[in-house]
C-alpha cells in the first residue's frame, strides 16, 4: 500500500520539536541551490532564493546550511557551479531552473538535482523534473472527462518545440481521444486548419442549402424559418464533444476565437487547456467561457503569496512555491535518511504532500496530483 507522508512546515516543526537530541546529532544538512542570480532570468532566481529563505525560516534549524550558485541561463555555467557544489560535499540540488540548463550536469554523478523544469524528455539520470509536468495535467483531465462521461474527445497542439514532451504525456496517461491535431500558429494558417478540423466549409453550406430550400418552398411559415435560420451561422454538429488545447497566454485564445468563428462554442462542447496558472486576463473573456484546466492548490498558493509580500513586499512566482515545497522535502527526508542515500528514495514509490498539493515520486520521476478548475461568469471555480 502507498505510504504517504505529509511534510507540511508545521509537520516539519513538530518532528523537530519531539526529536532534538537526533537531529542535534546529525552532521549538517547541506543542500545547494542553483538558479540564475545574473543575466536575463536573475529576478527568477531572486524570488526562488526569497522562498527557500522563507522555508530555512520556518523550519528554524542549525543544522541546515543552504549553499546557493549561480546557474545562468547557461549550461556551461551551470555545470560549473555545479563542480562547486561537488566539491563542498553537497549531495542534493535545487535546480537548475530551465531544461536547457541540465545539459552536462551527468558529469557530477555525486549530486540529485531537483530541476524545477516541467520537461521529462532527454533529462540526465541524476536530475529529477519537479515541475508541474504534462503528464500531471493531463492525468487531471482525464479525471474530469471520465468522472463527466466525455467519450468524444480531440487534441489540439501548436508545433512548438515541447510538441514531443505533449505525445509523451499522452501515451503516459493512457488519456482516449479521436484525433491529435498539430496546428501552426501563424493565425491566417490556424483559422484554415480549426475550419477543416471542424468540418465548417461543410457546415456553412449546409446552411445556404437550407437557407435556398426554404426560399424556393411553399411553405406557409417561409419568413419565419428564414427569420431563424438568419440567426445561426451553420447547420449540422461537430465530431467531438470536447477539445483540449495545450496552449497559453494570446496563443490560447487565438485558438479557441478560431473555433469560435466556426461555431463550435464552450457553451455547448468543453473546452480544456493546460494549466494557466489562474491567469485573471481569463475572467474578463466571457466569449471563451467557460473553460477547464487542472492546476495547483489555489488556496495554498494565495496563502503563500500572502506571506511571501509580508515578507519581501513584492509577490512570488510559481517556481518560488515550488522551491518551498522542494526545500520542506529535501529536510523531511533528511531525518529519515543519509542524503547521500537520498538517490534511493527516489527510486521507490512514495506520495508527499506539500504547498503545492500532493506529488507522487517513483523511478527518479515527480508526477503532481493537480486540482481541475472552472473558469466561467467571470470566477475561478473548483471542481475537484
């Protein structure tokens, strides 16, 4: 039976508190932390070393140390550092943050590196994806079309370059549906390619057909069944009860403005999308409502927000959660096992529960246990 352990800071304080001669006595807990703290992504770095020092606070121990190094956005810097790390006896990393940045890190076979990348294709044997990967969401939408009956399900991808890592997932989360379809993103080339996937040239002429059959009948409401047919743009429905379009931010609404125009409608087939990360721009587009997606524990997240601006007066992104989230695990395993062993426990199944939710852990593998959530009138509305 799966054994889950729940390492909430609280947790973590408790175990201290009724354990201090152990933990006393253990040598220090050295974790390092690679993030960029220069070039163009170092205000990311800043808000993940920003929650680590949160976590180092709450869990109030002398025998943490936490060794932050610069990663860049360069593999060859981040395979420096890394040396660095090596050499100061460290066993355990947080990071690096970005999958280009794990390139040579097979070199350091001394170190687990906890990557905070959402990418599991091509990773190193000794760096373990602990993003919100698309395995998880797609394990979470498959919840929801199963609890909702949903048979007649398409996929709809742009060709973008994490196109491999959305076929992976798919196969991994054994997810039915009719049709993946990879479409380009240039918005002349995506409306043609959303009007043949829906069937809509054969539609709108459907509707003409009616339109010139009813003109040429007898019948005695003629002007009142023109008067309705006006009103519609096409006859006759789609091949699909649901599409699910792994897309974000404008890209994603040029997508679903496209099924739109061919007049497939959320308001009568469920429109999915990966995790948007609540992005709000969403509440006020009502003609795209409602639309489903999984995603973290929002209560959770405003939580820490909360206490994150108390603490520096600025707001976290969602890579600083889950920095947080990795630290608490990181030193509740510690208690429990050398960190030099700390390889083996990631091999084994096992569940944790932290900030973000519950991630299950299994061949050097992070898979996150995600929320699903409604976005309609103009709210966020979890559905489980």
């Amino acid at each position: 039976m799966k054994k889950i352990f729940k390492f909430f800071i609280v947790a973590l304080l408790t175990c201290f508190a009724l354990y201090p001669i152990e933990i006393a006595a253990k040598e220090k807990i050295k974790i390092g932390l690679l993030v960029p703290m220069t070039g163009e992504n170092k205000d990311i770095g800043s808000l993940i070393i920003k929650s680590v020092r949160i976590a180092v606070k709450e869990i109030d121990s002398e025998v943490l140390e936490i060794y932050p190094k610069d990663s860049g956005s360069d593999p060859n810097k981040t395979l420096r550092s890394a040396i660095e790390l090596d050499r100061l006896g460290i066993n355990v990393v947080i990071g690096p943050v970005f999958h280009n940045s794990i390139s040579y890190l097979s070199e350091i076979e001394n170190i687990i590196f906890l990557s905070l990348t959402n990418k599991t294709i091509d990773l190193p044997k000794n760096v373990i994806s602990s993003g919100v990967n698309a395995t998880s969401q797609l394990n979470a939408i498959k919840k929801f079309l199963d609890d909702n009956e949903i048979k007649k399900t398409i996929f709809l991808t742009p060709k973008l370059d994490y196109e491999p890592e959305i076929k992976k997932a798919i196969n991994k989360s054994k997810i039915k549906i009719q049709k993946h379809y990879i479409y380009d993103t240039e918005p002349t080339k995506l409306t043609a390619q959303i009007e043949k996937i829906t069937n809509y040239k054969r539609r709108k002429q459907n509707l003409l057909d009616e339109i010139k059959r009813v003109e040429n009948s007898d019948l005695a409401d003629k002007e009142r069944q023109l008067e309705k047919l006006k009103k519609i743009y096409t006859i006759g429905n789609v091949n699909f009860d649901s599409v699910i379009i792994s897309d974000f931010n404008e890209s994603l609404k040029s997508v679903i403005t496209s099924l739109l125009y061919t007049d497939v409608s959320p308001k009568n087939k469920f429109f999915i999308t990966f995790n948007q990360w609540f992005d709000e721009s969403l509440l006020s587009e009502k003609s795209i409502q409602p639309i489903y997606y999984p995603s973290i524990n929002k209560r959770n997240l405003k939580d820490f927000e909360g206490k994150f601006f108390k603490e520096f007066n600025e707001y976290p992104n969602y890579l600083s959660l889950l920095s947080y989230d990795l630290l608490g695990l990181i030193y509740y395993l510690s208690l429990n096992t050398e960190l030099t062993e700390i390889n083996k426990i990631f091999k084994k199944k096992n569940s944790f529960k932290g900030k973000i939710g519950i991630f299950d852990i299994e061949n050097n593998k992070i898979n996150h246990r995600l929320n699903f959530f409604q976005v309609n009138e103009g709210k966020f509305k979890k559905i489980f």
